[in-house]
C-alpha cells in the first residue's frame, strides 16, 4: 500500500527543520515526513564547505525564535550544523526525516483530495511514490547540486584550477598559489580572508562593489546576561528584540536619508582600509544601503587582509581568461594559478520539480503568489523563501505559524482543500515579479525572475520585505476574507 502524510516537508534545511518543529509543536496528532536528496540535514550549511563559510546575519536571528543561539553573532558553517543537529536531536525529529530522497514530481488530485509524491531513493536508484494531504515547500532558492557558472570567453584555455565554492573539494591546495576570486558578494569576503594566509596572493575580482560592516562578532548585552545567568531563552529573546529596534532604526535611516547612511557605511570602510585605497571604485556600491543585506565582516578581516597587503581589489569586467590568467577590460592582466568562481547560484524554482494539478502540467511563471506561501492553482500547498535584508529563518518561523493555523482551519471546516482564488475585481489587476527589482536585485534572482510566480498589486497578492510589519500581518490574516477557497 502506498504509505500515506498528513504533510510532506520538502527539504530538511533551516527551514524544512523548523516546520517539522512547528508541526510536531503546533499539530501535534499530524503526520508528516521530510524528504531530503541531500545525505544529511542542514541544507545550505551542508552543501557549502569552501575555507571560511560562515553566515552572515547574526544567529540570534538566523536561529530560531525556539531554540536559543549560545555562540558568538557569527557562526561558522559547522557551528550552525551544529545548531540544527541539536534542534534535531532535543525534538526527537530524525525519525520524521528521510535523506538521499530527491522528489520528482507532485501531482495533485482533486478527486482523492491529495498529492501524490514520486522520488528517486538517490542511494538505491528506486522510484519511492507516497500521498500526502499537504506539501510543504521548505527547498530553498537555489540548486544545491552544482553552483552558477557564467561562461567566459578563453576559459577552455586557462592551464590552472577553476573551482566553486558550492563544489569544494577536500583535497583543494591553495598553498603558495596566486589566486583569483571572482565576485563581491558574501561568499567572497568569507572566503578570502580564511585563503589569504596561505595563498601567494588573492585578488578579488568584482564587476561592482558591495556593502561590508566590520564588527567585532560579540554581542555586548548577550554576554552581559550570560554572565548574570540569565536563562538562555530570554537572553535569546531579549537580544532579538534589541536587533529587531536596530536593524529598524537602520532601515528607517536608510529610507529617509540614503545618503547619509550610505555615506557612514562607506566612511566605516574607508576607516579599515589602507591610506590611499580607491575607495570610491572598490566598496561604494551604486545601490542603495538597504537594498540588500549588509554583509557583517568579523572583526574586518576582509580589510585586514587588504592592510596587510595579502589581498587585492579589481574592479573590472572580465575580458577574456588566458592560459595563465585573467584580462580584464582594462587590460590589466591578472596572474592567477587557480580561479575561484563566487559568482552565486542557480535558481531552482520549487526544488525543480514538476507539479502537476489534475492532469494539468503547471508553470510557476503562470502563478500569483498569496503572501508569498502559497499560490493560484496549487492546493494544500505551502512555500518557505525567506528574507534577504533580515535573517531568512524569521520568515519560515512566521510562515510554519501560518501553514499550521491553516491546517487547524481544514480541520475546523472538515474541509479537504484549501487554494487561494483570485476576487472577480482581481482578474484584471496588474502583476509584478516575485521580488520588485528596485527593492532587491542580487544577479541570481535577475537571471530567473522570469521564471518565478508573479505577485499581484493589492493585498493579500503581495509579500513582505520587512518582517517587523509582516509578523503581524501573518498572525492577523483572516482565512475567511474569500481569497481562500476552502472545499
Ligand atoms: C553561503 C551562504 C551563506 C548564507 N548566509 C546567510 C545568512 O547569514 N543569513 C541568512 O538569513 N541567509 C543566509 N543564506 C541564505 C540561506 O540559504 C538561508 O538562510 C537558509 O539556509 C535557507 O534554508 P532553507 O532550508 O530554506 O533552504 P536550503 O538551505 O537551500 O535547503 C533546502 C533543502 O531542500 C532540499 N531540496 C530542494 N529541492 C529538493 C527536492 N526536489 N527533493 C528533495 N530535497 C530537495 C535541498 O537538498 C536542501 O537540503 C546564505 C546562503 C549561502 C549559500
């Protein structure tokens, strides 16, 4: 017999973690299963084992609001994996996960009032089918089996190494080799300054500069109240609201002034780099400060590495790759023994896979979102993607809040199937992409917009970028305003 959920978690990331936390707190009586083509937990903190890799939001707020962070603002990849294994380990929820599980496709049928799942068991090669009530779609943004690799022209002719950070091998040597980073983004600045010791030399090759905060990685009132044995779940909780009133009181500064801020920030920088340094080309972005998340440096390494002459800054486009190089368009040539490719990710949309609803194929192009969870046409389905300006987890926490008050009102209503319909006076109105690219436009969500749901103009068609107005709105929804149709 088929075996049969309530809920289908796809993915067992920070997100898939926290739902099957808040289904088993929140649901308890719900059956559910989480399903992972990875080998074990973590999801991005899995995948992602370059020198350095590191978050770079505080964990305070990456954790969850649940279980208390003891570490330092900044955790390592490993510390995080960590932090997830014992969330894991305290809920007793391994026996709810199955890994080496990749899902090909859900196909929903409105007769049998269910999803029908098809995956492939990655250690056996077996088709595993299963039903579930509900899916919950915790697959994150992006593919985690290979990275995004832009093509160059002459790269067939470079003699060196080229390697990603989402693919990094073991066995990578970067001792006494002259190394070129290409990129600006977070994964960049971690990864620089943990190879710059050992390699002959780094140059980070950017096209365009990014926003960096050195901070030391301590937080003082954290400490403070560790130190006075304050328990842990208010010390959590107390240092949460604290970054909730600054990262607030820095958007609202970063919205009435943008130049004010932008010029502090820059000044910040200038401040941790070498007498001389063109600041102006290498870290004064053309975005505004808020428009995506400020990376943290720890302790400025990135600058440190830059003082002390270990690493370089150019800021160009890529000419073309030689055997021993890079041309840029200036027509500075750049030495390298081994490229590292930061140049981000590949969009997956759903976790690449196939949703079909009664019979029919769906395109999550042809989509309108209903507050970023779940979608037109898709039933008993709900979608995590967090926040990019804030720390993500804060968005799966107030959407597993959501998913479960929903599951609570199918139960209340006896009802089977629950999707979000359009109001005859929102047939017509006008739709935009998923993210609005004045507000948030990273490259890999540039490249693959097109791909994504669209959001309408009015509520409830809409999601949000702040979490500090969308906790409320989400714990306020009214299920019963029509644009849920319940069945
Ligand atoms: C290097 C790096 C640093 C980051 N730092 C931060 C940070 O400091 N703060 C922050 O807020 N965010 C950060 N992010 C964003 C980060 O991805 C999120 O914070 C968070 O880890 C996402 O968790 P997730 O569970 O939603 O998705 P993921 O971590 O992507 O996990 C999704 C899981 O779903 C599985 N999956 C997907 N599709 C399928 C399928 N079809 N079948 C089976 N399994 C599937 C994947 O195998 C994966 O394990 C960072 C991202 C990267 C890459």
């Amino acid at each position: 017999m088929t075996e049969h959920v309530d809920v289908l978690v796809v993915g067992a990331g920070i997100s898939g973690i926290g739902a099957a936390y808040h289904l088993q707190d929140q649901r308890p009586g719900t059956s559910f299963l989480v399903l992972d083509a990875l080998p074990s937990y973590g999801g991005t903190w899995w995948t992602h084992r370059y020198p350095g890799v590191r978050s770079d939001s505080d964990l305070f707020t990456l954790g969850y609001r649940f279980h208390p962070w003891s570490g330092d603002p900044i955790a390592t990849g490993r510390q995080i994996l960590q932090y997830l294994g014992a969330v894991i380990a305290e809920h007793d929820l391994e026996r709810h996960i199955r890994y080496r599980h990749r899902i090909e496709s859900a196909e929903w049928s409105s007769e049998a009032s269910c999803w029908t799942i098809t995956a492939t068991n990655l250690g056996t090669d077996e088709t595993v089918k299963l039903t579930a009530g509900f899916v919950w779609m915790c697959q994150g943004y992006y593919r985690h089996g290979e990275g995004y690799k832009p093509q160059w022209d002459g790269l067939e002719d470079f003699e060196g190494e080229v390697l990603h950070p989402q693919e990094w091998p073991d066995e990578a040597e970067l001792a006494g080799k002259r190394v070129v980073v290409i990129g600006s983004g977070a994964t960049a600045a971690t990864l620089i300054p943990a190879i710059a010791d050992d390699a002959a030399h780094v140059t980070m090759l950017q096209r365009s500069p990014t926003y960096f905060m050195a901070r030391p990685n301590v937080n003082e009132l954290a400490n403070t109240l560790r130190a006075l044995d304050i328990p842990p779940e208010w010390t959590h909780e107390i240092v949460r609201r604290q970054i909730f009133k600054t990262t607030a009181e820095m958007r609202a500064a970063a919205s009435s002034d943008p130049e004010k801020v932008k010029k502090v920030v820059v000044d910040s920088m200038r401040s941790q780099l070498p007498e001389g340094f063109d600041v102006d080309r290498h870290f004064t972005p053309s975005y505004r400060v808020w428009q995506q998340r400020l990376a943290i440096l720890p302790d400025g390494d990135l600058f440190r590495a830059i003082r002390e002459g270990k690493v370089s800054v150019v800021t160009d486009t890529i000419e073309r790759f030689t055997k021993d190089g890079i041309t840029v368009g200036s027509g500075e040539h750049l030495e390298a023994d081994v490229v590292i490719t930061a140049t981000g990710f590949d969009l997956a949309v759903m976790g690449d896979i196939d949703l079909v609803v009664d019979g029919k194929d769906i395109d999550p192009a042809d989509l309108v979102t209903y507050r970023g969870i779940m979608f037109t046409e898709l039933p008993n389905l709900a979608y995590v993607f967090g926040y990019f300006r804030a720390s993500w987890t804060l968005r799966a926490d107030i959407i597993s809040d959501f998913v479960c008050r929903l599951l609570a009102e199918l139960d209340l209503r006896g009802a089977k199937k629950v999707v979000p319909v359009l109001r005859p006076h929102d047939a017509d109105m006008s739709l935009i992409s998923w993210v609005d690219p004045a507000n948030f436009n990273p490259g890999y969500m540039m490249r693959t917009m097109h791909r994504m749901p669209k959001q309408g103009d009015r509520d409830p068609w809409t999601w949000g970028l702040e979490y500090a107005e969308e906790k409320n709105v989400l714990a306020g929804v009214d299920l019963d305003d029509g644009t849920l149709a319940f069945s």
